[in-house]
C-alpha cells in the first residue's frame, strides 16, 4: 500500500493540527495491524488467509518529517532526526562518533512532551530532547528514529543532499582523500 497525504497551504499546520489530522488515520491502521484483515479467497490461498498492515517509512520533506515524525525543527539545537549531535558540534567529522537516536529514548521523552501539563513545560522538553508526540507512536511497530527519511526530491533533486555532504561536511572528490 501507498499511503500518500498532503497537508494544505498556505501556512504549515501546528503540530497539534497535525496530530488531530494523523488520528483518525492511526486508529484505521491499528486495526490493521491487529487483527489485521481476514480475505476469505485469494488465488493462492482458496480458503482465505490474513493479512496485517504497516506504514513504514515517513516520507516528507524535512520540516513535514520533523514534524509527523515528532522531532524537533532542523534548525533547533537536536537537528538531526537521526543521531544527537548538536548544532554546535556539526562540523564534526566522523559521524561514526555521533551520539545516535534510539527508539525507546524517543518514546519515553514523546510521552513526557505528550503528558506535560503547560506549554512552556513542552518547549523544554523539545529543547532538552529534540522531542514531541506524534500520532504515529500509537503504532506499536513504529519506530521513528529509523522509518522518518528525507524524501528524495528534497534530498537529491534540490541539491539539499549535495549540499550538506559538500559544504556542510566538506567532502570533496576531486582530493585523493576525498576530504
């Protein structure tokens, strides 16, 4: 399945119109996930057979990612959707060394941001963690942190991956190192 949404213009939606638009969305695929569906004949299985649905990965451009996926903006301090590099430390190379993202972390602190009681105490989280809610948590499978990616118009296409492993980066092919 193809799933594809586009959020209206001219302004881009809060991340509660969001969430509100993600909802009942979510609640059709948990039901496809469990139970799931039951065909009662296909060419291959005349008796019927089950099936279970999964939406897997989120692509957007990187401000829709950001905030679909429940991360942080691109340029708050926790950027990157995918590692916990800071942007003061951005130009630090190898990425190997990057603190990474992780599933459960992501979950816990998208809770803390989903049950704060004020609004300034969910910027702190956002600004401590790089971390909101998002619908798509509901989803028992989803794991944020691998499945949010930058789609490849944004990232190829508009030179935005040619971009950040050029300039941000500083690699450059025509140096033997390919530094």
């Amino acid at each position: 399945m193809y799933l594809v949404g586009v959020l209206p213009g001219p302004n881009k939606p809060s991340l509660e119109q969001v969430n509100e638009g993600l909802a009942p969305l979510i609640d059709d695929l948990l039901l496809a996930w469990d139970p799931g569906f039951f065909f009662t004949r296909t060419s291959l299985y005349p008796s019927g057979r089950s099936c279970r649905s999964v939406v897997i990965p989120l692509v957007c451009d990187i401000i829709g990612a950001r905030q679909v996926g429940g991360f942080s903006g691109p340029t708050s301090t926790l950027f990157c959707s995918y590692c916990l590099l800071t942007k003061d430390r951005i130009e630090e190379l190898p990425s190997n060394k990057w603190p990474m993202r992780s599933c459960e972390e992501h979950r816990q602190v998208a809770d803390m941001w989903r049950d704060a009681q004020t609004a300034e105490e969910r910027k702190g989280i956002v600004d401590r963690y790089g971390v909101r809610y998002s619908e798509l948590l509901r989803l028992p499978y989803w794991n944020p942190v691998l499945f949010t990616i930058l789609d490849s118009m944004h990232a190829d296409f508009l030179l935005k991956l040619h971009h950040h492993i050029r300039d941000i980066w500083g690699a450059d092919p025509s140096v033997a190192s390919g530094d």
